[in-house]
C-alpha cells in the first residue's frame, strides 16, 4: 500500500472518490450520516483551496484517507468553540477525517496517515498544535453495534488530549431522515510534542 499526497487542484480530481468514502464510512456509527455527494463535492472542494489531502492506495484502489487545513479556514462552527475559550484559532491545523474501508482496518493504516499529515504540517512550520473532533454519543445508544471501539482510543494513542468543556456544535442528517446538531469533543496535540504518547503498543 502507498500513500499518495494531493493538495490544490488536483484534489479536485479526486472528489468524487473522496465522497465515496465519506457517504460509506460515515453510515457507520457513530456518525450515522445520510450524506448527498453534491455537498460532499462542495464541503471536499474546500481541500483544493487550502489544506491538504493524503490518500492511501492499494495498487491503484484508494481504500482510506485524511484530510487537514489551517483550523482558522475552517467553518465558524469549528473556529468560535476555540476562540470562545480563549484559544488562538491560526495556531491550530485541523485534521478533517480520517477513513479507511472496512477491510483495511487494524493494519496500522490509519496510524501511518495521521503520522504521515503530522508530519508533513509539522514540517511547514505554520502551526503550533494540531486539533481533531470526535462525535459524542451516549453510551446507551440505540445503535451502537456490539463490541464498539471508541474512536478516543484511538486519539489518546496518538498523543491526543481532550480540550476540556469546549465543544462543536455541528448539524447533520442521520439515517432516520432527522437533522439535528451533534455535539462534538476537541482535541489537540503539540507539534513539538509530536512524539509524546504514541504507539505505546
Ligand atoms: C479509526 C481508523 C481511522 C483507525 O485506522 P486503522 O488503520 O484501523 O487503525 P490502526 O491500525 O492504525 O490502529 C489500530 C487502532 O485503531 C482502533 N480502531 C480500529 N478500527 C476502529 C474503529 N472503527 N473505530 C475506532 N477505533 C478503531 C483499533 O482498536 C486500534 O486501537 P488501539 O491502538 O488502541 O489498539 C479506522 O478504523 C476508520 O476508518 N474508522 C472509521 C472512520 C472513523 O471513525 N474515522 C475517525 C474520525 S474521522
């Protein structure tokens, strides 16, 4: 498998597949997501202005990718949360989402693309820390599947720490055909603290 960088226009190329992996991989829970790929096209096109996208490959499938831009070009929904809390939104680069098909899970894939964007922001030297979100479900969640893995595991493996109290409140269509906004959990990690707390396995 390789991993294959894209930023401007030719990740215009790529939208479409881009979107397929979106609309499939955030049906799953917890995300729940009833996507339509023109907003998908129009929400991935932003990649082309500013931020960057990694792809991975196996032969010349793309089975997984992430994305990332600078945290103050992000919507206001993502940027207010910060700055409400008294954090600078310019020195943070966010990471959009992380995807890798079903079958590519487990391998170490996703790890070596977050590893890989890291990498590649801290090289730049533009921003002082990188931020993700996670959506916040109940435990007791009707659709949560059995033997569910949090995905905060996964960011604390990472190095990744809760920023506590500040939230996103972000709206989307689930599969039941409701809109509603989903409170999201901040995250952030150091660029000097890069290898602090990973991989501890
Ligand atoms: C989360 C995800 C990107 C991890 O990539 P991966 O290649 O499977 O992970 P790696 O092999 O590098 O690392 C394995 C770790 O991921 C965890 N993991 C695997 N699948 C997972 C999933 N669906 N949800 C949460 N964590 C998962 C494993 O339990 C393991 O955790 P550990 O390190 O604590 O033991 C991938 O499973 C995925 O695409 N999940 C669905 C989409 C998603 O939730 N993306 C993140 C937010 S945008």
């Amino acid at each position: 498998m390789t991993i294959f960088e894209l930023s401007g226009e030719r990740v215009l190329d790529y939208l479409d597949l881009l979107a397929g992996l979106r609309l499939s991989i955030f049906r799953e829970y917890p995300y729940l997501y009833d996507g339509q790929l023109e907003d998908e096209r129009r929400y991935l096109s932003g990649y082309a202005v500013t931020g960057q996208v990694l792809l991975a490959l196996d032969e010349e499938q793309v089975i997984g990718a992430i994305t990332g831009m600078p945290l103050a070009m992000e919507s206001e929904a993502f940027v207010t949360p910060f700055r409400a809390a008294g954090l600078a939104p310019e020195e943070f680069y966010y990471i959009g989402e992380l995807l890798l098909l079903p079958p590519y899970r487990n391998l170490g894939w996703g790890s070596r693309l977050l590893d890989r964007l890291e990498q590649s922001v801290a090289q730049q030297g533009a921003c002082r820390s990188y931020c993700l979100a996670t959506v916040n479900r109940p435990e007791g969640h009707p659709q949560r599947p059995a033997g569910y893995v949090p995905i905060e595991q996964f960011c604390r493996r990472h190095g990744y720490t809760l920023i506590e109290g500040v939230t996103a409140q972000i709206p989307w269509r689930e599969l039941d055909g409701k809109s509603t906004h989903k409170t999201l959990s901040l995250w952030r990690k150091s660029v000097d603290g890069a290898g602090e707390g990973r991989h501890s396995s």
